[in-house]
C-alpha cells in the first residue's frame, strides 16, 4: 500500500479532511493579515498620532473576532451531528419497536378492517 493517495478513475485526487483544514486555515490567516495591513494604513494615512488610531483599529479587531469565536462555539454543529452518528444510532434503536410504531401510527393489525 503506497503512503501517498492515489487519484481516483477519473485522474482527481480526493481531498481529506486534513487538506480542508489546512486550507481553512491559512485561509483565516491571510485574512487576520489583510485586515492588520489594513488597519496600519489606515492608522498612517490619517493626520494625528498614528499609534491611537492603530490601537483602536486593533481592539475593534480583536473584539469582533472575539465575538465571532464565541458565536461559532455556541452555535457550531457538534461532530456528532455532522458526521451522521445521532442519525444511525437512532435508526439502529428504533429498528426493533416496528410493533410499537404501527401501533402509534393508528393501531395497523390491531382491530380487524371497518370496525
């Protein structure tokens, strides 16, 4: 077995979870970059003391990426969910209650038809 993926039939190398994360990543840090450049320039092409105007851009950056940490942490979808795993074992539970589920769903079988 070779250690390094091998393309698929139609010649496209599969992408791993590991790929998608490290893309994810250096995505959201050449983002922190462009906003810090922007930040300094802004901070320089103003008149005034330029250290106030940089340090006010940097909390606002630091509070808003603060609050975007925390709104993804609380409302991110648990690997669990996103995986499929709930959904199985819930399907592998009710596989034995199929009595229980004609009954719930108007009695199928228990009283004869048109009674």
């Amino acid at each position: 077995m070779s250690r390094f993926r091998q393309p698929n039939p139609d010649g496209v190398t599969p992408r791993t979870r590991h790929t998608d994360a490290w893309s994810s990543l250096m995505i959201v840090l050449a983002l922190l970059v462009i906003g810090l450049v922007l930040i300094a320039v802004y901070a320089f092409a103003t008149s005034g003391t330029h250290l106030s105007y940089a340090s006010v851009g940097m909390l606002v950056a630091a509070a808003a990426l603060a609050a975007g940490a925390l709104i993804g942490f609380v409302l991110g979808v648990p690997k669990a969910v996103s995986s499929g795993e709930t959904r199985l074992r819930a399907s592998d539970r009710g596989a034995g209650d199929a009595a229980a589920v004609q009954a719930a769903d108007g009695g199928a079988g228990l009283f004869p038809a048109g009674m």
